[in-house]
C-alpha cells in the first residue's frame, strides 16, 4: 500500500533503521508541546521496544520519509486491553519539528485507517493531548473523525493544566455490523 505523501514524501513500513529519526521526532514533541503525556523522552532502547510490541501485534507503524529522512511517522495500538476492545484501535501521529501544515500527518493517517480497515478493526480512537492543539484536531476531522468528549484539566505539562480531546471514527461497517471474529 505503499501510498504516495504530499511535498516528495513515501508512505512506507517501519524499519528498525527509522528508530533514531522516530526517538528524535517523539523527542521534540514531548518536550515542546501538549500532544504526549510524557515528560521526559524515552532514548531509542525504549523506542525499539514500544515498536516492536507493535509491530509483533501484526499492527501497522509508518513513516513518512523525503530523501533519506523520516519527517513524520504514525502507528496503530491497541485502545483498551480489555478482549471486548479487540476490534477498536488508537492512532497515534507525530509530524517532525517545520514540517507541520504540509499535509504529512493527514496523508499518514489515511494510510493508517486504510491499512486498520483491512485488518478488521471497527473503530478507530484519537487521543489528543490539548484542546488548544487545532492541528491534530483538524487532521483527524479530515478524516472523518467526530468529537466524542472532551476531559478537561487531566494533564499538567510545561507548568499548565491540559485538556485530552477524544475523537473517534468508524472502520469499514462501523458498528453497523457483528465484526467478524478471528478468536472463531
């Protein structure tokens, strides 16, 4: 599927040789903005590992990349851990530091709901760190997600209260049909 990203980028699967751009990426937002929890960014040992306990899942993680650098990468996790979560997911994306508004987080994330609907999963979450974070909120509206809740105050970061927008979006038959279950 590997689909083509706006402004010369290529869409592709993670490589472990992705993990220093990605640890650099993850870096920058955890220490300038809203978008993780985290407050002290996890070194590259910690970042293979969070990639392979992905990827072992059979789950996808892409990267966007121009030349020879990664300049954005976004993957799918399992929502809740609870079996009657199976069929949900939660998308994560992170978009390297000037390279925002170009179109790379939206292109990443169609991939990724494409990618999540052919494996089956019904439903598709966002949790976005910030309310003020109007980015993020209008790449998942563009694609197709709808507000679900707002939980104001539960984060504090960089010396302020920040709120956590759920969105969500539906996959394939939503809950419009029984999914079918590969446990059967």
């Amino acid at each position: 599927m590997n689909a083509p990203a706006p402004a010369g980028a290529v869409l592709r699967p993670v490589a472990d040789t992705d993990i220093p751009a990605i640890t650099r990426i993850y870096a920058h937002h955890v220490r300038t903005g809203f978008g993780s929890f985290e407050e002290s960014p996890p070194d590259a040992a910690e970042m293979t590992r969070r990639l392979h306990d992905i990827t072992r899942r059979g789950l996808p993680w892409l990267v966007a990349v121009r030349g020879d650098g990664v300049i954005g990468y976004a993957y799918a996790a399992p929502f809740r851990g609870r079996s009657a979560y199976r069929f949900t997911v939660e998308d994560s994306i992170y978009v390297a530091d000037g390279e925002g508004g170009r179109g790379v987080g939206s292109a990443l994330l169609a991939e990724l709901v494409a990618r999540c609907t052919a494996l089956g999963f019904r439903q598709m979450v966002a949790v976005i760190g910030d309310s003020r974070n109007v980015g993020s909120i209008g790449v998942h509206a563009g694609q197709g997600f709808r507000v679900a809740g707002v939980l104001p105050a539960v984060g504090f970061k960089h010396g302020r209260w920040f709120d956590s927008v759920m969105m969500v979006r539906a996959l394939g038959d939503g809950d419009g049909t029984p999914p079918r279950d590969p446990r059967a």
